[in-house]
C-alpha cells in the first residue's frame, strides 16, 4: 500500500508540474524587444524557464498542427463551429496551440486526479474502481471543455468591447473628415488617438494598408471578419462607397454613428433587464426567509397553546 501511495503522489506532482509549466506565459515580443535594448534582465527568461516554453510551444505546435489536419480531413473546416473557434482566438490575442495545451493539460488533470485519489483513499474506505475510471473520464471531459467555455466568454466580452470601440472610432473619423480631413487620413487619425487593443489593431492594419498601397477600407474590411465584427465590416463598406465611387461619406458615417449609439444602448438597456430578471427569484426566496424567520416563533406559540 505504501509503494501504491507513494506512487501516487508521484503521478500527481509530475501532472500538477506539467500543468503549471503549461500554464506559464512566454515573455512578450515587445517585453522582449524592450529588454534586449536596455539589456536588463528578467527572471522569467532564465534558461529552465525558456526550456519549459519552448516544449511547450512545441506540444502547442504539434496538437494544434494535429486538430487542424483533423478538421481539414473531416471537411469541417468550414462550419460555423471551427469559425468560431478561429476568430475568437483570434481576436482574444491567444492561439490555438495555447487552447490546444491547456484542454490537453486539464484533461490530464482531470483524469489523474480521481484516480490517484481513488489510490490513497482506497486504504481508508472500500471505494470501488468503476467510480474512480467514472469520475476520471468525467474530470477528463470538464478539463479538456473547460478552456473553450473560457475562450466563449471571453470571446463575447470582447466583441462587446470591440462593438463599443467601433462606435467611438466612426464618431472620431467623422469628428476628423468635419475638421477638413481626408478619408485616409481621418481613418489614421481617429485610430491613433486612444491606445485601446482595438484601436491599436485598427490602427496597424490601417498602416500596412497604408504602406503597401492598398485601400484602407479593403484592409478594415479584412479586419473586421476576421475579428467577427460586422461593425468594422459595415464601416469599411461605407468607407470604400466614398473611395471608389465618391460618395459623401461623412453624413452616412454620422448616421452609422448614431445608430451603433442607439444600438449600444439598446444592448445595455437589454442586459439590464436580464440582471433585474436573474435577481427576481433570489429577492423572493429571500423574503420567503425572512418571514419564516421572523414568523417561525410566534408560528411555535400559537401551536404550543392549542395543545
């Protein structure tokens, strides 16, 4: 028993190891470029550290490179599901190797923790297996699905955001095509005045447009579905009526700002509800408590006094 236990915990210092390694972050390009100037050094580029990065970037590599040639095998690359899945890890600033080693390192944990719990508690209570294989393909399951919820949720809050951020940057192009500006340059400009990630993204795209001779619009537009943002896409096409066949942008620009304004609200009017709505059954089961709370004594004494 004791070589069992033993054994145990060694599976499961080797899988919670695997995990945290896993789960470290390698050091940014801009970090690393910031470091390499000032030649200072950082203790998270010590080389253990980026030995543990680069096989983890490696099994992120291989696993991703593994569902890709799946997907593309099966003929599903094209569903809405794997769209999906490529524009949210896109646009969340993450990758599918980085999805790809944390469902495969939780589902490892989730499948060796029952089982080594079943090992060391087995000497302690009759536990039988078929409960410990039930709860290990169960954690196996949760742990490999447990990162898309993640990736679901933040994918939504930041099509929210990035739906939010859409809207400021027409009011600001229409702010800058009214002080005299061009199409192109108002686009620039607006996307250079807050350092927001969509602003910044924005901002990017709109100079390698700019530098290898292509539209800003066609670049918005390419933006915009690949971030699954219909705004950006809607923009860009209002955008490229003005630059290809001389439209008057600005006053359909402004009419596009009011109604992401109106829309904003409209969605913010919505979600409101949804809270009132979720916070109804809680305030009812909480006065239910407080009368009975208060009502349980003198409940117990009318009782008491008819016997």
């Amino acid at each position: 028993m004791s070589t069992l236990v033993f054994s145990a915990a060694a599976a499961a210092i080797g899988v919670l190891g695997f995990v945290w390694s896993s789960a470290r972050r390698p050091v940014s390009l801009g970090r690393a470029i910031e470091l390499r100037q000032t030649g200072a050094s950082e203790p998270s580029v010590r080389s253990e550290e980026r030995l543990l990065g680069r096989s983890r970037s490696m099994l992120g590599t291989r696993l991703a490179r593994e569902v890709t040639d799946l997907v593309e095998s099966r003929g599903v690359a094209d569903t809405p599901t794997w769209r999906w899945l490529t524009t949210t890890v896109t646009l969340c600033g993450t990758s599918l190797e980085d999805v790809a080693v944390r469902s495969f390192s939780l589902a490892i944990a989730g499948a060796v923790v029952p089982l080594v719990g079943w090992v060391v508690l087995s000497g302690l209570a009759d536990v039988s297996v078929v409960v410990a294989f039930g709860c290990g393909t169960l954690g196996c399951a949760v742990g490999a699905v447990a990162p898309l919820i993640s990736l679901h949720r933040q994918g939504a809050a930041a099509r929210r955001h990035a739906r939010a951020a859409v809207g400021c940057f027409v009011d600001l192009v229409v702010l800058a095509l009214a002080g005299g500006a061009g199409i192109e340059g108002s686009l620039l400009e607006a996307a250079h005045v807050a350092d927001d990630w969509v602003f910044d993204r924005i901002a990017r795209t709109l100079v390698r447009a700019r530098d290898a001779g292509a539209p800003p619009w066609v670049a918005l537009g390419e933006l915009g579905r690949t971030m699954d943002v219909p705004d950006l896409v809607e923009l860009a096409a209002t955008v490229g009526l003005a630059g290809s066949e001389g439209a008057r942008v600005q006053r359909a620009l402004a009419a596009r700002a009011v109604s992401l304004r109106r829309r904003e609200l409209a969605d913010a009017e919505r979600n409101a509800n949804a809270v009132t709505e979720r916070l109804f059954l809680p305030s009812i089961l909480l006065v239910a408590g407080f009368l009975l709370f208060v009502g349980y004594p003198a409940w117990t004494r009318i009782l008491g006094g008819l016997s």
